[in-house]
C-alpha cells in the first residue's frame, strides 16, 4: 500500500464509518451533501480522510 492510499478511504470504508448504505451516500453525492470525493480514472471512488473529518466537523455545527 502506498502512502497515498493510506491518506484515503474506499467508498465502502466510507459508507462503513457512517453507517449508511453505498445508495444513500450516491443521493447524498447526487445532491451536493457528501464530503468531498476523488473520481480515480477506472471508475472507483476516494475520499481523503481529512476531506471526511472536515465533513463530519461542518454536520456537527449544522446540527
């Protein structure tokens, strides 16, 4: 594994961290709601872990 790949995670690293299912997080991509992703050329989604944490930060201080 590389060291970019540990400063990512997997769409379902992801889904898994919050609990929700892959089609939640595409409505939530598909309207603008999800962190921050990485489209790598084959298709697969990233997201990095401190784009995550950013995330989780801004729905805390909306709730």
């Amino acid at each position: 594994m590389t060291r970019r790949e540990r400063l990512t995670l997997t769409l379902s690293e992801v889904c898994t961290e919050l609990g929700i299912s892959r089609s939640t997080f595409y409505d939530w991509r598909a309207k603008g709601r999800a962190p921050r992703c990485i489209k790598l050329p084959n298709g697969e989604i990233r997201v990095r872990y401190a784009d995550l944490d950013r995330w989780l930060d801004s729905r805390e201080e909306a709730a």
